[in-house]
C-alpha cells in the first residue's frame, strides 16, 4: 500500500558490479531520511561495513553477484533499532521481583541480588542472552550501563551487536567496585581499556543518580567524558522522591542543579526525565543535552509519565529504551515504541500528542544522535554503517499494511524481526542467530538462575 | 523454578487407559483455579471435546495411547485466554487511520469507510483474518460485537474459534442495518437464527452506547437478551464526551442511568467503563454487572484510564479485550495484559495497584464469568472444556523464569503461543494454523485493502 518513493535514495553508485558483499531486495524501504518516503522494490547494496547503493528494483533488473542475497518481498526494510537505555544483564532478574512498591522491589529484592549474585561470569553470561534477545527483536545499537562492565563487553563482542557501553558510577559500595571512593578511578581506566578495542564498542560512563553520586563524582565524570569526547548517561528525575531528594540537597530543581554544576553539556544523556518542569525542558533543549524514554519501565514501577510530546515540540532529541529486564520483563523496543505512543496520548487525552512516525524516530535516528553516533547509524543512506533489519510483515496481525510506521509501531513486535544485519555482518537469518550458541546461553541462564532462587529461599 | 503444586488437580480419573484422544505431558500447568499453584511435569488428557484428567507425570509413567501426544516440557500449559471485547472485522481499518483525534478519526475515517467497504463478504474475510491472528496467540474465545454477524460467525465456524457473536444495535442507519426502526428485529432473528447452530458459537446483542441508542431500545435489548439468557454488550463510558451526554440527556451518571432504566443486570457486560465515579463502581458491583478492560485502545484513542485496581478491590468481575484493531492495532491479549498491569501502574503511582496474577484471572477466569461461560470454560479442570493452549518458554526473553504468571503477563506476546486447543480440537501445532488456508485468506484481505486505498485516494 505504501507509494512508491519520490526522494533521490541513490547519492552514490560506486563500482557495485563486482562489489557487494550483501544485496537486501525487494522489500519496502523506510530509510529514516528525514523526508523520504516509504520506497518500495527497494535495493541495498552492502560492501564490507557499508551501505554503498540504494536503487530500485523496477530500474535494475540485473543485480550484481553477491555473497548473499536477502529477498526482502513482503517485508520492510529499515534501519537497525537503537535500545538507548538498557542494564543488559539485568536479564537475570527477570520477572524475579515485580509488583511490589518501588523501594522494597529496589531495596530488598534488586540491590541484594545484585549484590549476591552478579559477577564477572554471571553478568557475562547474562549479556549474551540479553544479546541474543535484542538481536532477534531488531536491536542492532545498545546503550548499556552496568557494572562488570568488561564482561558486558566480551558478551556484546562475541554477539556482534553496537554498543555504548558505560561503567557504573555511585558513591556507595558497588558490583565490582567494592570501594566508592575508587569509582572514576574505576571509570577512566575502563575507558582507557576498551576505547581502541573496537569499532562496534564505545566504552562510557553511568552516573547512577544525582542523589547517589556527589557534585565532586558528578563533575568528573563529566570531565573524563568530555577527555574522551563520550557521551555521559545518567539517570534523571525518574520518581518525585528522588526529585524532592535532589531539591533538598541543592534547593533546586535538578536540572538548574545540573546547570549550577555546569553539566548540561550536549554530551549529557539523561534518562528518564519523568518529573520535568517545562522550564527545565526548555533549558535541557537549550543546551541541546540528549534525553532517553523508557515508558514501560516508568510504567511498570509507577515512576509517572514522562513529558514526551512537549520534548519533541520544544526540539529536544529524545532516544527510546527498555531499561532494565527487571522493570520492564522484557528488551523489545517494538514494544516500547507502541508503550511511548499510547502512553503519550493517554496521559494527555490528545491522541495526537505523539504520532508513529516520531516515535519510529526516537528508536532510529535520534537514538543516534543521542548516543553521538548518527554519522554512523540511524539511517539506511550509502556511506553509512550497514546496521539494518527485514521484519516480515506477511502475518494476519500485520495486515492491511496501509502504513508502514503504524505496523511497526502499532502492530509489530520483536518476533516479526526476520533478519539482522550490524556493521555489514548478518546476525540474524530467518529468524536464525548465527553467531552465538543460543541453546547454551538459556541452559547456562537457567544454572545461575537455579542457584539464584536456591540461595534466595534458604 | 516453579513449585511442584501442592493442591490436589486429579478430580476424577475415569478409564483413560485406552480413551484419551490428546495427551499433553511434561509442561508446567497453570490451571487458573483459585489456590492451584503451578503444577509441573503435568498431564493432560483430552477426549472430545472435555478435559477428562490432569495429573502429574511423576506419577504416571506410563501412559494411555493417544491420538496426538503433545510434548509440552519447556512450555507452560494454561487455559486459551479469553478476548472479552472485539469488533473482529475491523482488522479491515487496521492501521488504516491513527493518531488523529477522536471524532475525527471515527466520523471522517472510520464511520465513512465502514459504510463504504463493509459488506457480507469483506466482514467474512476480515473475521478469518482476525481469527488466524487470534488463534495463533493464544485466544480460544472471543466476544465479538459488529455487523454483518452472520459472516463472522462463517468465519469463526471455520476457524474453530469459541465465540460470542453479538449483532450491533445502534438508533442510526448501520452496515447491514440501514433502516434503524428495525435494528431489534433484526438481533432477535439473529439470536433465533443461530442459538441452536453450534456449542462453540453464543449469539446475542451489542448496544453501541447510551447516547446512541435510546432508552427504549435499551430496555428491548435487554429484554430480548434476558429471553435467550444471553449477555448484552454496550460500551459504557468510554469517553468524557459521552459521560457528559449522558448526563445531558438524563440528568444522572451513567450507571444510574442504567439503574434507573432497570438495566443493571448481571447478564449486562459493561465494556470499558473509563470515566467512572466510585459510586458507579460499587453499584456495578452490587449489581453483578460484568466489565471488560480495553486498555491499549483507551490509550491509543486518548479516552482515559478505568479505575481497573479499585474495581477488582470491590470485587467486580472485570475480564479484558483487546477492541477492534483499528484502536489498538492488533488482537494479542498477552500485550494488552501487559498494557493493563503497567496502565494501573503508573495511574496511581502504586505498583502494587494491579498484580500480573490478577491480569491473567482477567484474560481466563473472569472473562468466562463475564460471558456467562465460566461453568465450561476459563479454568483447566476435569470436565470443563479442552480449551487451551501451551506457551513456549524457551526463548531468551522468557528466561528465566521465576514466576510463570510474570512471564505470561510482563514478557510474554502472542507470538510466544506454540499449541491451541478449542474444544478437543487442536487449531494451531507447533504455530503452523492446522484449519484456515492462511496464504488465501492474506491474500484476500489484500485485494480488499487496495480497493479500500484505492476507492479512498479517488
């Protein structure tokens, strides 16, 4: 149903004849170009990491040989997904402690089993299968924080997905970094660590709260990022309570507090940003610091509701996550992007406060340019990374396809997810993962999982 | 992880050495009956179309020959959800109009396209579309309110569906119902027409709301549905707008309108009941009146949040639906139970507001007794219908799994669902859909779509 493009997609069209490593055909193409069309009977021409030619099928008949050919017929054609919040190996807490009031699910059931139960194995093994989750629902970028860090890494490595990966900062004793005091100590060699390791992996940091971490730990994370030109996450204004925590400490709201502090920089990630005054939207968007929404996670432990609408009339880049699994249960953001619409127009009782289209945006490209990386990603244009997925679309829940955002925001899921391509390397084929070991990441879960409940009970 | 059940679930074993017709072994049973904790390594037998034993497989070694033996370790076993509230062959406008505001979306979009493209045959194919999407996540039974009823029914009755199938009745000219002085003469040779057609199959009446049918075709719906001893459907109290002309028209809120007319019956099934005062509340309860919860369409249309926590505390019976896909967009109650714990959520600010636990009573149990179905179906019990399915677990994003009711509700999709089971009879094995041609009927709601494009663009 979806018209046939009338943008320029082709900027270039190299020597392709003998050169396309992957060649994605027939499929309709929403490129996430500001502007264009859906493009049906599309053509994509992989080479190495890159998308090197966009065309269409009705003007090519006779494709160049290569490597693979994905025949895209009856799917849709887009950019990879970027999960631009997530605590990965969260996973292993998975539907461990729900409906409870957020300070017992935090203080008694979450914290302790952190505590208890992760390490540099079990955050490992835990990453991988949130790994494995993601790339089967579409995610090809995650943001991530955590501690254990140098695991989270060796897992997304082996699995072949992007990251930013930021090591936990707090000024309490924490997984991994038992001596607060040590925290950026901590942080900056993380980063030293992993920063030329790989062109998939942007290391970071996490400041957790600025009610858990002092104006002295909040100002040198930043500096360290701004060293290293990194983007900093942290999380903001996600309950009244740390609000009000933030408002006596400082007698301002936390933004203004940030501003005192001379911390809304443009490389500034603040997640959640539920309790928001406009005020402090307008001077967020002034400073052009990037925010995360995470609907269902704010849902799930009744945090509020974030400001989405007004962000975005204000012009303020707002990128989408999951969260963690424990708030969530799950990573798919096709989820989370269908819980961002309804939820905006529901709290506002404006069924236009928050269209498809935008929140497609929010999962793509201003998830990139969130995580400073829309030179690279967000988009399906030639020269940039080649980070995209097929998602079926010939299923009864995704037919009449009239609009190809209203499917994938309002009808699709992760399962629709048919294949996945990061950095020019198929991680996903036919709803297949083909680089990691799936039936031994779920039986190595369930051991840890055993032993979690075990030592939980007794 | 979950616990052997302690409670007794064999309630009767006859002969079944040499009479079961399915036996499903080795998954975790949730049998949804008050107390029952889950039950692993069950089995379950199955001879025409009753559940005739449930036991434990520890126990039994051997077992009887079957038909069909269905393996379901790695998998829970629950009773086929119910859809409390669909209008089915709105499938057809899935995707077709959002993100536009209430009366716009219904009267310049919606409205018009229904008068224009619905007719005998485009409701049949939409119903088999929606039937395919229903069944292959998981919905054994829906209660369906539309038009053209008589070709929902075809397309249930060859789907294999359970049904509720309720002729609109509404004080304007409707689809199939263009002279509105007749629209209770046309339900009641609905009802007659089909009440003795199959087991699987209830006819019966939809009120389309207060401000839209008039008092005395209020009271006549009822009558006729109290003669048949049938539910009648009405929306109620979905939007503020309506609340206010009710309360124009009649001077009273809405429930006291009903109460006042004499309505408030318990065959009456109130569905979305959003705008509601805790008076109202109570005297539904009083009354046994059923509701069904629709959250992801009250949100996606912007209509507001029902007070689904304090229903339940008063002790309501309160089943769930996902609505018409034109509002939602599409028919996958695991989604909506999601959308409905976290909905109450963040509504009150109270985690604790609504348990997963209480969502899936909503989508099994009480969605039986609010269809006047409870004594044959909702439950997996010794002589109850075998109406149920098994979900697999063994995917990354359903481990681990702790609570099997916090998998179901918070992480769980439709797509999730592996095996259904509609009295006796196994629709859906190993996800492939054993009794509709799926690849015909796509392909005929797609020549429905690009003429609705079409005739729409000219």
């Amino acid at each position: 149903m979806s018209k046939q493009g009338g943008a320029k997609h082709t900027a270039e069209s190299p020597d392709t004849e003998s050169r396309a490593d992957i060649i994605i055909k027939g499929g309709t193409l929403l490129s996430m170009v500001e502007g264009q069309p859906p493009l049906t009977q599309a053509v994509v021409y992989i080479q190495g990491d890159k998308i090197v030619h966009i065309g269409s099928l009705d003007q090519e008949k006779i494709l160049p040989h290569a490597v693979e050919t994905i025949n895209a017929s009856g799917a849709l054609v887009m950019p990879g997904l970027i999960n631009a919040h997530c605590h990965t190996a969260m996973t292993l807490f998975r539907g461990f402690a729900d409906d409870l009031p957020l300070k017992q699910w935090l203080f008694e059931k979450i914290f302790p089993a952190e505590a208890k139960h992760l390490s540099p194995e079990s955050v490992y093994t835990a990453a991988l299968l949130g790994s494995a989750e993601m790339i089967r629902s579409g995610i090809t970028t995650v943001s991530d924080a955590y501690y254990y860090q140098d695991s989270t890494i060796k897992a997304f490595h082996e699995s072949g997905i992007r990251a930013v990966v930021a090591q936990g900062v707090i000024d309490f004793p924490a997984p991994g970094v038992p001596d607060p005091s040590k925290n950026l100590k901590v942080g900056r060699e993380f980063i030293e660590r992993w920063i030329h390791f790989s062109d998939l992996i942007t290391p970071g940091l996490f400041c957790h709260s600025l009610v858990t971490c002092s104006e002295r730990t909040l100002r040198e994370a930043m500096e360290i990022s701004q060293d290293f030109s990194l983007p900093l996450q942290l999380h903001l204004s996600e309950t009244l309570e740390e609000v009000r925590g933030v408002e006596k400490k400082s007698g301002l709201k936390p933004v203004f507090y940030l501003e005192k502090m001379g911390l809304l920089h443009d490389r500034l990630v603040a997640v959640h940003a539920v309790h928001m005054h406009e005020d402090e939207i307008d001077l967020l968007t002034e400073r052009d610091v990037k925010v995360v929404h995470a609907p269902q996670s704010n849902m799930k432990l009744a945090s509020g509701v974030s400001k989405v609408g007004y962000m975005l009339r204000r012009g303020l880049c707002v990128g989408i996550g999951t969260d963690g699994a424990a708030s969530n249960n799950d990573l798919d953001l096709f989820q989370e992007m269908d819980s961002a619409a309804k939820l905006s127009k529901v709290s506002t009782l404006d069924p236009t406060s928050l269209h498809a289209e935008a929140v497609l945006k929010m999962a793509t490209v201003w998830g990139a340019r969130a995580l400073g990386l829309e030179k690279q990603i967000g988009t399906i244009e030639v020269g940039k990374k080649a980070d995209l997925i097929i998602v079926d679309t010939e299923s009864p829940h995704l037919l009449p396809l009239y609009s190809p955002a209203s499917a994938l925001v309002y009808s699709a899921t992760g399962s629709d997810v048919r294949d996945v391509i990061v950095n020019g390397k198929i991680l996903l084929r036919n709803r297949s993962l083909l680089g990691l070991d799936l039936p031994r990441i779920l039986n190595d879960v369930k051991l840890i999982a055993r032993k979690i409940v075990g030592q939980t009970a007794s």
